[in-house]
C-alpha cells in the first residue's frame, strides 16, 4: 500500500526520490520507506529509536539497497532495527 502524499516526505538519494513516513509507536519509531516512482513496489520498514533525525533515512535505504532491497519491484516488506550499533535485519 502507497505512503499517504499529506504525511510523508520525499528525499532524494543518488538521484532516485524515496517517499518515507514515520508513526510513533511503544518501543520508539517506525519508519516505511519506498520509492517515489513506484508506490506499490518493495517497502523497507524500520524501527528506529524515540531519538529520531531524518539523516537517518540514508543511512536505511543504503543498507536496504546493499542486502536486497528492491523497491522497483513489488514483494514483501523488509524491516529491519537501526541502533546505536548499527542496522539489522528483524526476522
């Protein structure tokens, strides 16, 4: 399902835009990214810490994109936990 236009944002990164939206959630906040030009592709959804900055995203969609992530095509989202150690893989 496409990110709503109103409540996300649009970056571009390597000259591709990605559209990303963050929710408060329990355990912190959870980011779905996808990309702009393809809104029912592939989404790569996060759970990043309460302490949340917008850099972030890079940092997400780089490690998506280096373990699989292919937003051009549609499948099953990819979520992954960003921490102080780095980004990992949910299971």
């Amino acid at each position: 399902m496409a990110l709503p236009l109103k409540k996300s944002e649009v970056l571009c990164f390597y000259d591709l835009q990605y559209r990303w939206a963050k929710r408060s959630t329990d355990r912190g906040v959870e980011v779905k990214i996808e990309l702009n030009e393809f809104p029912d592709g592939q989404m790569i959804i996060a759970q990043c810490p309460r302490v949340f900055r917008p850099d972030m995203v890079e940092d997400i969609i780089e490690y998506g994109r280096d373990n699989g992530w292919t937003p051009e095509r549609t499948g099953d989202p990819i979520t992954v936990r960003l921490t102080k150690r780095g980004i990992t893989p949910v299971a």
